[in-house]
C-alpha cells in the first residue's frame, strides 16, 4: 500500500467514527411491507424474549449450534436459561401451533 492509499484509507475512516449501529432485525410483515425493528444495545436474548412475551410470534434460534448461534456463543447456566425459556419455540418437542386466518 502506497503512502497516499493510506491516506485516502485513513480519510475513509474518519467518515464512520461518528456512525452509531444498533442492533436490530427486518421483518416483512405481509407481503411487501418491511419493518424495522431496532433493540437496545444492551438488550440480551433474555430481553428480547420478555419484549415478545405476549406477541403472537414464533422464535427461533438461527444458526444454533454455528459460531454465531446460542449453543456456542453462550455458556454456563445463561445458555441453559435461554435454551428452556418459553419463548424459544425452534428446537423445543412440543409441536408449534400455528392457524391461519
């Protein structure tokens, strides 16, 4: 890298330090409408799970046992919390009621 690329590199960065990224997720709620949902940056898996305790929602650990997924990113008695909370539907021997309107 040339001394003028790292420069350039170096303004490229100054562009992002005021840039704030929340932790969040996109959902489409029926056909073609897209929805934002932003969390608190200090929200855990157990927050989300009190957030959605009386929404007819169904939630599901994505990517479970990935690096990414609840099995190998949490630990200890955390983990096993968030594995038996009655919000987490996916992975769970109990059949999922879903009824169509």
């Amino acid at each position: 890298m040339e001394l003028s690329d790292t420069a350039s590199f170096k303004k490229k960065l100054e562009l992002i330090d005021n840039i704030l990224i929340l932790p969040g997720v996109e959902i489409e709620v029926i056909p073609d409408i897209h929805i934002l949902l932003i969390f608190d940056v200090n929200a855990d898996v157990l927050n989300l799970f009190d957030l959605l305790k009386n929404e007819d929602v169904i939630v599901i650990a994505a990517h479970i046992d990935s690096n990414k997924g609840i099995y190998n990113k949490l630990e200890g008695n955390y983990r096993g919390r968030v594995f038996r909370h009655e919000r987490l539907d996916g992975g769970k021997k109990k059949p999922l009621r879903i009824t169509r309107s």
